[in-house]
C-alpha cells in the first residue's frame, strides 16, 4: 500500500485526507494524544506549513493544514505523515514524562538538599 493510502486509511476511522485549494483537513482523536502534543508538532511543522487547530471536543481536534501556493498534493500527504510520525513520538514523551515526574522530583530534590543555594549566617 503506497504511503499516501496508508495515512488516508487511519485518519478517524474512514475520512479520508483531501486535498484542496491548497489544504487538508482532517480530525484528530483526543483520546489517543493530548492537546499539548498536538500543539508541539504543529509549531514544528511551521515551516512546512500553517496548522490551524479547531475548537476541541470530548473526543476529536478539527486541524486545517494550510499549505504554500504550488505545493502538491504528495508533498502535503507527506507533511501529514510526518505530523502523525511527530505526534506519536511527542505523546509518548509526553506520557513518559508524566509517569517519571515524581522519581525526577525526588532525584532533584535530593540533589538540591545537599547544596547551600541559601547561605546560613
């Protein structure tokens, strides 16, 4: 299956991707990734393109992907892989900062604990 197909496949069930006038929209679900993941891949695309996010509900993100004058419809379904490639990577970091937050409090702490940043007179 061609990569294009691939992505169009697991957007949301059966949306597909399309794109038009220079955009593609698409739906994201929000039980899958937080809204700061989300957000994080989109200001690395900036370059790429304008990621416009919607208004966020219980399960889904509407995202417009506004993309240059003469862009063509496979340089923007590779954008779109690449934002699905991001935003897994950036939820799981994000998971796994939340899961070590506590041991990483406790290691900072400990390290801090042993240092003057006050001085005791």
């Amino acid at each position: 299956m061609p990569i294009d197909e691939h992505v169009k496949s697991g957007i949301n069930g059966s949306e597909l991707l399309k794109f038009r006038d220079g955009s593609v929209r698409l739906e994201v679900d929000m039980r899958c990734y937080r809204l700061s993941a989300v957000q994080k891949v989109a200001y690395k695309l900036a370059e790429k393109c304008t990621v416009v996010l919607g208004g966020v509900d219980v399960t889904s993100l509407p995202i417009t992907f506004l993309f240059p004058p003469a862009t063509s419809e496979a340089v923007a379904l590779d954008v779109i892989r690449l934002f699905f490639q991001d935003l897994l990577d950036q939820e799981l970091r994000e998971q796994i900062a939340e899961e070590t937050r506590p041991l990483r409090a406790l290691l900072l702490a400990h390290a801090f604990s042993k240092t003057n940043l006050i001085r005791r007179e």
